[in-house]
C-alpha cells in the first residue's frame, strides 16, 4: 500500500470512527501511526480536501435554505393570468407578450383605441391587470405603464398622471409624487371588455 492509499485509508478510519470534528487531527494522526506512516510536516495536518475513497456514501446535505431565482416564464405566466381572470390563454397570448420577465401589449396603439388618452388608460388597465394576476407582484406600474406607452408612442406627458387616475379598472392613488397602481374590484370584468375589443369580437 503507498502513501497515498494509506492517508486515504487513515483518513477513512477517522470518518468511521465517530470521534467529535474537533477530535479529527488527533485520530487522523493516530491512525496514520497505526499504519507505521512515519509524521512529518506533510503528514501531521489533515488533508485539505478528504480524500476520495470507494467508501458508499449518502446523499450530500443541501448548503443552502435558498432556491435559485428563476424568470417567471411565458407559461407561468399566461397560465396564472388565465386562472385568475377567467380569459382564455389563446386570447391574452393575441393581447400581451412576455419579455425578460415583464409584460407588454402585442398590439398596436391604433387598436388601443381613437386618442392618446384612452390608448393610454387602455395600457394602464392592461399593464396593471398582468403585473396583478400574471406575475402577482406590484413591480413598478407606472414606470411600465409609461414605459409601454412611450414605445406605443401615446405617451402624452403632459396629461399622463390625469390619464391613469382615469383608467377604469384601477386605484392611482398614493402619497403625492408615490402614487401607486392597484387593481379594482371591476378589474377582470373591464379587462375582458378590453381584450375582446381589442381582438375584435366585442359586441
């Protein structure tokens, strides 16, 4: 047996053992001198890593309490947003998109409506209604209700905040310059109003 084989060996002994961690040193060290390896420097540490032995062993423990964070993806989210409102799949992946993990309209402002400001609330119920029941987080709203609307080029600065106090659907209310988006009681009711004007088959 060389040396290798012995320090795995020694090292095996003082796993079996069940002497306490803090034991460890003085085991390993004995059990070497068992084996007529003779102490030196390199030998009267444990090793830096436990050797690798054929020794069976049970499944190492979890380091860590934490799971991974991973992106919503597009059939979480459609599929909860389905569940929740009660608006078939194929309808909200015609009306909405999910990019990076963050929702937005799949439609031209055109179809959003005649003007600027009923485009903008049309995003503001949309937006606001996918963070609820699609993500089911807060998130910054009006940031992405902005966000959308400048993209969909309705954005109108100088009446944006009058145009989200006014969309139906939603509660724009808050501290002065912390006002948040919520979702209304109507919320799903006006929501299905909008997806199906939008895709056309409102009556």
């Amino acid at each position: 047996m060389d040396i290798t084989e012995q320090i795995a060996a020694a090292w095996d002994a003082v796993e079996k053992s069940g002497v306490p961690e803090h034991l460890h040193e003085i085991a390993f060290k004995a059990a070497l001198s068992l084996q007529g390896v003779a102490l030196s420097s390199t030998t009267t540490a444990l090793p830096a890593a436990p050797p690798q032995t054929n020794t069976a062993r049970g499944p190492e423990p979890e380091t860590s309490g934490r799971l991974p964070v991973v992106q919503e993806s597009s059939d979480d989210f459609f599929g909860r947003f389905s569940r929740e409102t009660g608006i078939d799949r194929d309808s909200l992946e015609e009306v909405f998109y999910l990019h990076e993990g963050l929702p937005g309209l799949n439609v031209p402002a055109r179809k959003l409506g005649p003007s600027r400001s009923v485009q903008t609330r049309a995003v503001t119920l949309a937006l606001t209604a996918a963070y609820h029941f699609g993500l089911d987080e807060s998130g910054d709203r009006v940031a992405a209700v902005r966000k959308e609307c400048e993209r969909l080029k309705c954005y109108d600065l100088a009446n944006f905040t009058r145009h989200l106090a006014s969309a139906k659907g939603v509660n724009f209310a808050g501290p002065p310059k912390a006002k948040v988006l919520k979702t209304k009681p109507d919320a799903i009711s006006e929501l299905k109003e909008l997806v199906a004007s939008i895709r056309g088959t409102h009556d």
